[in-house]
C-alpha cells in the first residue's frame, strides 16, 4: 500500500480503543501526544548528531506506539526513520523527519477532535 493511501487515523482502531478505554480515553491520547512530540525530538537530535543507533531506537518507539493508537500513515514514517538507522543510511532522513512532523500534527488535530 503507498504511503499517502494509508490513513492518518484508523477509525476503527480508534473506536476500539476508545470503547476499551472509555474514561480513561482522554489520558491516553494525552499521553501518546505527549510522547510522540518527545519521540519525535529525539529522532530530530539523533539525525543531527549523526547518531543512527539513537534514531533506530527512537523511531521504533513512535512506530509502535503510533500503530497501538491507530495514527497509520504516522507509524509507515516512523518505520521508515527505523529502516534508515537501523541500515546505518542517514540519506533522506530530513524529509522523513519533516513529513512525521506534519503528519504527527494531523494526528494531534484528528485526536483532539476525538477526545471532545
């Protein structure tokens, strides 16, 4: 599937969680902006310190917690800044970092509408 198919929010995945969640729904997409803008941090510091293993770990962590969420285009990205530290390959990455830093703003629109 190409990236731009992929949705910036899985509905169904996030009904789900907020159905399991239900009260607790607000805190966790709380929690996961908030770790998501850190996550992302670190991926921009790792890039600019030439720092690939820091990269790796980084974007693994925002990929996975970006999927649990259901924020799908943001986890494809994320796997991709994985792929470029975990191949030792920093070429590209600045792109990368600047399309997760849009999409992660969707994400935080998309999911502030859903906490009203």
């Amino acid at each position: 599937m190409n990236h731009n198919d992929l949705p910036t929010i899985d509905e169904v995945a996030l009904d789900t969680i907020r159905e399991i969640m239900e009260d607790e729904f607000p805190a966790l997409v709380a929690a996961y902006l908030d770790e998501a803008s850190r996550l992302l941090v670190r991926c921009e510091q790792a890039v600019g310190a030439d720092d690939l293993g820091g990269l790796r770990h980084a974007a693994h962590a925002l990929k996975s917690s970006s999927a649990n969420i259901g924020a799908a285009r943001l986890a494809e990205t994320a796997r991709r800044l994985e792929a470029k530290g975990r191949d030792r390959d920093p070429s590209g990455a600045t792109p990368l970092l600047d399309r997760a830093r849009s999409e992660l703003d969707q994400v935080r629109a998309r999911l502030e509408l859903a906490d009203d």
